[in-house]
C-alpha cells in the first residue's frame, strides 16, 4: 500500500494522518521550549542587573531563553521540511489496530 499521492487518501486516512502529525513529538517539544524560552528570556530582560552579578557578568537568563527560543523554532522548522511520511503513518496505525484486535480475542 504505497500511496504517496495526498488525493489517493480517503478521507478517513487524511484524518487519521493529520491527527498524527498534530501530536508530533517536535510539535510539542518545540512548543513548549518556545513557551519557555520566552518566559526565560523576558525575565532576563528585566532581571539582567541581578544575573550579571550572580554569574561574573553573563546575562544568563536572556542567553538561556535565546537558546530555547532558537532551539523551539528549529523544531518547529524540522517539523515542517521533513514531516513524517503518511505510508509510514498509516501503516504504524494499520498494526496498532491489527494488534488490537488480536488482543481482544484472547
């Protein structure tokens, strides 16, 4: 079943598909050190006198959430230009169900 055309889906595969890929581990990764890293971020904009001096001079607190902020955009960017291939979503689903049904006729 190699179905690399998205109009060769029905439509109860293209909302199985999208529902998987909502829930992409990169989407929630990426979502979640963005979220952190601006929080991170706004308090080392507004606390920089303090870290300077806790740390000999570095700014941690902004530098910490620029690097969370890039590193959740960078997600977000993988996720987009290599999202994962719908054959291969669609057949993990194919075998969850098969092994369902298995396990109910025992």
């Amino acid at each position: 079943m190699s179905k690399t055309n998205d109009d060769s889906l029905t439509a109860e595969e293209r909302a199985r598909v999208t529902s998987t890929r909502r829930f992409d581990l990169r989407r929630i990764l990426g979502g979640l050190f963005v979220l952190y890293g601006l929080v991170v971020t706004v308090i080392g904009i507004l606390n920089a006198a303090s870290d300077s001096r806790q740390t000999g001079g570095i700014a941690i607190n902004l530098w910490a959430g620029l690097a969370m902020l890039a590193l959740g955009i960078l997600f977000f960017v993988w996720d987009h230009f290599a999202p994962v291939p719908e054959d291969d979503i669609l057949r993990s689903l194919e075998r969850n169900d098969e092994e369902k049904k298995e396990g109910e006729g025992r």
